[in-house]
C-alpha cells in the first residue's frame, strides 16, 4: 500500500470518527440538558452537579481531539460557570441551558459545506461577560509552583479568577479559544518559552492578540520586546509590588476600554 493510500485511509477513518462524535453529542446535549432541568428541583445536589460537570468536561475533552474546538470554549466555560455557582446550589437553568444551545448550534453548523461559527462565538463572549460582571479573567503562565502560588497571593484581592498553566503550548491553545483580560506570562515554561508564547499570540489572529501582557524573567527580562509585552518585570523582591501594580493598572485600562 502506498503513502497515499494509507494517508487517505486515515483521513476516511478520522472523518468516520468526527461524523461519529457528531451523532453522539447531540444525544449527550439531551442528556446535559436534562441534567440541567433536573438540578432546578435538586438545588445542592453534589452528586449531581459533580456529574454535570464530568459530562461537560468529557465533551470538552472529545471536542478538542476531534477538531471542534468551538465546543471546547463553550464546555470550558460552562465548567466554569457550574463550579463558580456549585456554592448557590448550581447553575441556573437558563444559563445551562444557553450553554448547551450553543453546542448543539455548533453541531448544525458543522454540517455545512463552509460552516461560519461567528454568530456562535460571539454569543459565547456576551455570555461571558454577563457571567462575568465586574470580574476579570486572567491566564497565567508559569511553569513554578512556587510563583504560581505567589500569583494567588498577590491578586486575591483583585476582582480577578485566575487560570494557571505551566506549558506553553497549552497556554497558546488556550488563548486561542477563550477569551481573557490580562496574560501573566513567565520567561521559562515547560515547552515555548515566554518570549516565543508572546510573539506567537501577537502575530496570530485571535481575540487575545492585543490584550494586556505581563512579562516576568530573569536579569535579561527588560530584553523582552515591548511591543509584545505592556510590562516587563524581573524577578527579585520587588516582584510582588511590582506586578500588583501592574495588574491593577491594566485592569483599570481594560474597564475603561469597556
């Protein structure tokens, strides 16, 4: 069998598994919604909303590996949403249901010849930033325990809801399909390095391409390009001043820019 021939295999096999994926997650948003629906008349109910919230993260999981990463976003945040609310009982039924809406709206799409997901994407961001209020969303990337918990304490007071990643490459993933308000990124990381997340996000097209960076390395960290970063800080006892300031500033900027 030839190269050719075993790559067109593949690409029939891959498309069986998406067209598959595609049968099955209509069904799972049935089930999702019944949940949903369910948790109205079981307000508190952990075993319930700890399965709502497996679900979801399992579609998220799929969704991404089969090429659907708009599912990904939706699911990432309704996960969001359900632990944000897991202390009021769980998500309302309109919020959830919203949500899972959405996927289904993504699965009809997809289905099309040149499918344009552009009404749906930007349902998701209102719906963030209904959901959201007054709080912000801030991606760090840091690849050190210690700094990560360092991070915490310096914005526990600050209207923001953290998400923490040590890989690079994930962290571009994550950029690429979530929308933030400010981006932490330390210099060394598992993968990339600082430098090259930062100069990949700026060069890409996604909704994060021009937010607010903050640039955190060693003694060679003013090094790093200012058209890439808002803030460049080095490492050492002022860090945790420093960055608080920072941080404060651009979230102030990023209000005032609605």
């Amino acid at each position: 069998m030839d190269r050719n021939s075993r790559q067109q295999k593949v690409e029939v096999m891959l498309e069986r598994m998406r067209q598959g994926f595609v049968s099955e997650l209509a069904e799972r948003c049935d089930e999702l919604e019944g949940m949903v629906l369910e948790l109205q008349n079981c307000r508190g109910d952990d075993a319930l909303l700890n399965r709502l919230f497996r679900e979801v993260h399992s579609v998220k999981g799929i969704g991404g590996i089969m090429g659907f990463a708009l599912v990904s976003s939706v699911c990432h945040q309704f996960e969001s949403y359900i632990v944000g609310t897991r202390a009021a009982g769980g998500p309302r039924a309109e919020v959830g249901l919203r949500f899972v809406d959405m996927i289904r709206r993504v699965i009809e799409l997809a289905a099309e010849m040149h499918p344009d997901f552009t009404t749906v994407e930007r349902e998701l961001e209102m719906l963030r930033r209904e959901l959201l209020c007054n709080r912000h969303q801030v991606l760090v990337l840091e690849a050190s325990r210690m700094m990560s918990d360092l991070y915490r304490e310096v914005m526990k007071d600050f209207p923001v809801d953290l998400e923490i990643c040590e890989s690079g490459l994930v962290g571009l993933g994550l950029l690429v399909r979530n929308g933030y308000d400010v981006l932490i990124v330390a210099e060394e990381l598992t993968d990339l390095n600082g430098r090259a997340v930062l100069r990949a996000l700026r060069a890409s097209n996604s909704r994060n391409q021009k937010i607010p960076a903050v640039f955190i390395g060693g003694a060679r960290a003013g090094d790093a390009s200012r058209s890439e970063a808002d803030v460049v800080i080095e490492q050492g006892a002022e860090l945790p001043v420093r960055l608080g300031d920072a941080v404060g500033r651009l979230l102030e900027q990023r209000r005032r820019a609605g």
